[in-house]
C-alpha cells in the first residue's frame, strides 16, 4: 500500500471521535509551519529587561480555540464545588470567564483581551459580592501573569459593558472601583456615547478602543437594551455580542433598533473578517431549538457558546417575522421573544427543526 | 387484610395476630411493658401551634448556602413541617409530617431523587427518633406512610429513598395507585378516614391542577392541606370545571368543620403580593404558607367571576386558568420605545 501523509479518515483518526473535531490527530495538509506560529510568545527569552512586543498582525484569524466545556451547575445548586470563576485561555492574549451557574443563573461569559499597551474586560459579570464571584481577583491575577510572562509591571484596564443597564452583565463593576491603572466606561447612555466618541453619530458610527496594536471597534447595537454596544476584534476575529445576539433566550427590548443593529453587525461583517460570534449567555440546549428555563442552575446539555456570522442573517430574517408583533418565535440556534413574558411559552414548533426531546436531568 | 380494614383499623391491633403465636412471651411483655399511654389527640381540640415567623428561603447564591437541606418546624410537638431547601431545588415544597400513636404520615418530599444529593429519608428518620424519645416510643414500632398531594415529580421525586426502610408503606406513581392507597372507590367526592392511632386524616379528592390530587385535613391540627391546586403563589389550573368543582368541595368541608389554617405547597410569592417567577432560587421576602379560611372563600368568591383563561389575582394567590402552556405573570424589565 502507498504511504501517504495525505489526510485519510480511516487510517488517520475518525471525526466521529470523541473529540468530534474534524482531524482528531491533525491535518498533514495544512503544513507544520501555518503564518499564525508568528502570532505566540511562549518562547520569550528567560531574562528579559523590556517589555515584549507582541505581533497582533495576522491573516486571518488568530490562532486559539475554546477547547473545553463549560462547567454546567449540578442538579443540587448548594452541592456546587465547581470554580466560581471558569477561566479559558482563547490564546495567550484571550481568556473567557464564564461565571459559575450555581453562583447566579445568568452564567454570563466575560472576556478579557489584551494589547501592547492594555487590557479590555468586556462585561462584568451577574454578581458584586466578590465572595461570591471573585472576578477582580481572578482578573487580577491573570493580569499579573501576562504581565509577567511579557515584561510589563503596569497593564491598564478598560472595562466596557455590553450594556450599562443590563444587570447580568453590570453587577461586577463595584469590584473594580478604585482599581489602579482602570478605565471604566460609564454607564450612562450619554456618557457612554461621548466616552467612545459617538456623542453625535450614535448609533450609526463606530467607535474604538485602542489595546496597544489591537483596536477594538464598537458597534452601537440597542436593541435587546437601549445602551447595547457590540464589540469587534480584529485580532481573533471574533464580534462580542452580549445580550443582542448569543445562543438563548433573545428579549427583544425594541424591534426597529434590534433590526437595524443586526444589520449594522451584517455589514460591519461585510467588511472585517468575522470568525465567530460570541455572547453573553448561553441558554440554548445541544438539541436544536430547545433551551433552559430562567433561573435553571443545572444545564448539562448545554450548546456550544460560538455561533457562525451566518447566524446574523437568520436573525434579520426572522427578527422581521416577529417585528410588530407580540410573540415569540423558535429557532435552532436562538429564541426570539419580543413583546412577551422572558417566561412565555408557545405550541408553535417550526416546522423545519427537527423536533428532539433531550433526557430529563432525573 | 383489605384495603378497608387497613384504613379503619388500628395498626397495632392488626399486628398482635402476627407477633402472638411464633414470637414468645418474652417479645409481647417486653413491648407490653414499654407500651406507654396513648397521646390523647381528640380532645382540647385545636392543637396549638405555630408556624415560622419566616422560612428559610435561599440565598443569592446558591452554591453558598450553608442551610440545611431540610428545614425541619415542629408545628406542635405531634406535628413536623418539613421544607426543602430552595438551592436544591427552586420547588422548595412544604412536607407535613403528622405523627399518631400507631403511625406516621408524610405528605409530599421536594424535588430531588437520590438520597446523596439530600438525606430527606435520614431526616424523616430523624423527626420520627426525636418524636419517640420524647414520647417514650419504639421507632419501630410505628408505621410510617409515605404519601404524596398529587402526582408531579416535586412531590415524590424521593420516594424511592424508603424503599428499605422497615414498617413503611408508600403511594404507587399511578393514578390508579394514589386512588386505590387510600381505598377510595368513588374519588374524588369520596372522603376518607385515615386513622394514625388516635388521629384522624381526612383525605378526598381535589383534581384540578393535576387529575390525581388528595386534599387532606388533620382533624388534631385542624390544617386544610390543599395542595398545589390551592397554594400561596401560582395555582396553574389544568382544568378549570374540576378545579372549580374541588373547589367547591373545600369550601363545603370549611362550611361543616373547623378548620384553623389552610396549607399549601409552595410560596411563591412576597408579603407585599409580588410574584417570586418559576424557577427563582431565593425568595427574601416570602409570605406565609398558612392562610386562613376567609382566604379561601376570597378566592372562590373571585373564582365564580373568572369565564376566560387567563391569570387572576385574588388578593392572595394568582389563579393560572389554563395558561400554563403559554404565558406567565413576569415582563421584560428591559423594553423600551
């Protein structure tokens, strides 16, 4: 028989695997030395006496993945010993945080993004007792060991919310008042908008916030909350979408401007790369259309946080469906409720979702 | 035995025919001679008690609370109220235990299986050491019956705990077998007498937020135990004339007996009449379990004006008419124009 180091799924590993990644033992193919190697510094020298500068230039996305699951509660809440503060590294400029569900149900994910000259926390988090969800600490000390691993004894801290008023995502701030070296956006819609620079062109503009190397775009995107902003980078290639668009329960809070933001997010894709989409919450199961209830602190068939851009367009498509009209509307990826109870329930199931019931906890 | 003269007849009566002829005189005098007097529960009737000023009703976060996952009342030193702990399970219901003199009645549990995720069985058998020590009793020789208001997983999801516990009977998770465990022929209008040694429970029929439901009065107590078709918070109702009617039913029984506190599930709801929505882990400001009579009448009076779905606020408690499948009281705090 021919040896070959062409990708062959019989020979070379089966996508079935339990990993279920496409090349479970890796892809020959793609070469041993891909442009995005140029992207890590895990290989700084031992004795450094100035800062690295670290490469955010790159074609196409970053290199880094979300290789884990995240925790999931446990059907006793009280039982709970998970971390309260899940922490995974995208890549070595990238973390996610997702806080415990057993803590507070909202489970909101809050990223951590760092440039040459900064670090950006977007969100905040469900809960201000720091004994409860110690998030400042846990920023704290990741701070300290990038800062460490790349020579820089001060990091600056901005800290943006997806949304001011958005109390699952807001709570955390009073943890980080008084911090050295932080930035907090303000909440205040006005004071927000002049903060990006958008006091005159909102929501159509697009601010910016500079990580040194790494510039964040903001997006106005109201719609979900009045004060909802988006966050694009162009390093991961990844658009933070917070409470507008993410894999659960969407409460439109006003149909015109939740259209027009995802428009808004449609073009910015047109023209800035979008890998994936990543949100706020997740409440989606891994079976298409079905989800957790509110206040669920046990969700082991979770779906996965990333969505595809694609996913915008379906949102559009069937945002305009229930534009007008009280009601809510079921998708594989996301649920639209607008109009409605966040607890509203409907007899409708689409007809083009395949109907999938999974096993009850217990 | 039948399931009639389990009913009517007192348990140790029913168990001297199976101790007197294999088991020797050594057995007989031994019980004989501990036996002590009967608690008198038909006299100085009501029984005093109390309930808890408030319950222990969750935390902000779940994965910090220290209480128990039981917290355990005794409403007067016969009568114990169990409540699950709201971080293991939002349901959180309310469990009576009603002690007599030969037997012991569980009403309900919370909803949680396994006995490593909470020891509900440990502590039954706990209250029931605690009620023999201080009453001069054998925990074995009193039977303990497990049952259950109606037929939804919160209410029985531990059942299987007492599978091997001795002396104990428990409900079948049929219609069928609720029914035919309190030999009723004729449910739901049939009433029953349950006798635990010296106290009676009377036990009928109260379909309406679920087909297979019992209301259940303890003639020492003089609670009314209604359930979930009638319980302060959200009475989702599944079928408005048999809810009505069972209704109806409670309201004639409080016409011909006395009746000191009417009991439900769950709470659901704050002091001040704001809904605690499905599924909220910590309710601070709950309102009581008990409510009174007037209460009741209050909401069957209100009932009588309800000819559409939808849900209805009597001043005490929400009354879901057929709106379970589709809509709930809570809003988006978030909308705006």
């Amino acid at each position: 028989m021919a040896q070959s180091s062409t990708y062959d799924r019989t020979l070379s590993g089966n996508p079935q695997s339990a990993t279920g990644r496409a090349y479970p033992n890796g892809n020959p193919d793609l070469g041993y030395n891909p442009p995005g190697v140029r992207n890590t510094d895990s290989a700084v020298p031992l004795h450094r006496n100035k800062p690295v500068i670290h490469d955010y230039a790159c074609d196409g996305p970053a290199p880094g993945n979300l290789a884990f699951r995240w925790t999931y509660g446990s059907n006793v809440a009280a039982r709970n010993r998970d971390p309260r503060v899940q922490v995974v590294q995208y890549n070595e400029d990238s973390f996610v945080l997702r806080q415990n569900v057993c803590v507070h149900w909202e489970a909101p994910f809050t990223y951590l993004l760092f440039g040459n000259e900064g670090a950006l926390l977007i969100d905040s988090g469900a809960t201000a007792q720091p004994h409860h969800y110690p998030l400042r600490e846990t920023v704290d000390a990741i701070i300290a060991r990038w800062g460490k691993a790349r020579g820089r004894s001060r990091v600056s801290l901005t800290i943006a919310l997806t949304s001011g008023e958005d109390a699952a995502q807001n709570q955390g701030l009073v943890q980080f008042v008084g911090r050295p070296d932080t930035t907090i956006v303000p909440k205040p819609l006005d004071v927000m908008k002049r903060f990006y620079g958008l006091g005159s062109s909102w929501p159509s503009g697009t601010g910016r916030i500079d990580l040194g190397d790494r510039v964040i775009a903001v997006i106005p995107t109201p719609g979900t909350h009045k004060d909802g902003v988006s966050f694009y980078d162009p390093y991961c290639d990844v658009l933070f979408t917070g409470d507008l668009l993410f894999p659960g329960k969407i409460n439109i809070g006003n149909d015109r401007d939740f259209i027009a933001s995802l428009e808004r997010l449609k073009a910015f894709a047109v023209s800035w790369p979008v890998k994936w989409i990543l949100g706020g919450h997740i409440e989606m199961m891994f079976v298409p259309g079905k989800y957790y209830p509110r206040f669920a602190t046990y969700k082991p068939y979770e779906r996965v946080l990333e969505m595809v851009p694609a996913l915008i367009d379906e949102a559009i498509q069937y945002a305009r469906e229930v534009k007008g009209k009280d009601m809510m509307l079921i998708r594989p990826d996301f649920v639209l409720f607008n109009g409605v109870s966040p607890d509203q329930r409907t007899q409708v199931w689409p007809a083009d979702v395949p109907n999938i019931n999974p096993p009850r906890p217990f | 035995m039948d399931r009639r003269t389990f009913l009517t007849c007192n348990a140790v009566a029913a168990a001297i025919p199976l101790s007197g002829v294999a088991l020797t005189g050594l057995a007989d005098a031994a019980s004989a001679a501990v036996r002590p007097t009967p608690i008198d529960f038909k006299s100085n009737l009501p029984a005093t008690g109390s309930f808890p000023r408030k319950w222990i009703c969750g935390s902000l976060s779940c994965m910090d609370n220290k209480d128990p996952p039981v917290q355990v009342h005794w409403y007067d030193p016969h009568t114990a109220i169990l409540r699950q702990n709201k971080a293991y399970s939002y349901e959180a219901p309310f469990a009576p235990l009603y002690f007599g003199n030969d037997r012991v009645l569980l009403l309900d549990e919370g909803f949680v299986q396994l006995r490593n995720d909470w020891d509900l069985r440990g502590v039954v058998d706990q209250c029931i050491d605690d009620w023999c020590r201080r009453n001069g009793r054998d925990p074995a020789s009193l039977e303990l019956l497990v049952a259950f208001s109606h037929l939804h997983a919160d209410h029985y999801a531990a059942v299987n705990q007492f599978a091997d516990r001795p002396n104990t009977r428990y409900m079948g998770l049929t219609h069928e077998e609720m029914v035919g465990f309190w030999g009723m022929t004729n449910f739901p209008e049939e009433r029953v007498t349950l006798d635990l040694g010296g106290r009676d429970i009377l036990i009928w029929g109260s379909p309406g937020h679920v087909v297979s439901e019992f209301a259940y009065y303890d003639s020492y107590t003089r609670i009314l135990y209604t359930g979930d078709m009638f319980y302060r918070g959200r009475c989702y109702i599944s079928f408005w004339q048999p809810w009505f009617d069972s209704m109806k039913r409670l309201i004639d029984f409080c016409d011909t007996h006395p009746v000191a506190h009417v009991m439900g599930c769950h709470v659901e709801i704050s002091r001040d009449g704001q809904d605690y929505a499905y599924g909220m882990t910590y309710q601070p400001d709950e309102a009581p379990v008990e409510m009174t009579v007037q209460q009741l009448r209050e909401a069957f009076a209100y009932a009588q004006t309800i000819t559409e779905p939808g849900i209805y606020f009597t001043g005490t408690v929400f009354l879901c008419n057929q709106t379970r499948g589709t809509t709930t009281i809570d809003k988006n705090p978030y909308r705006y124009s």
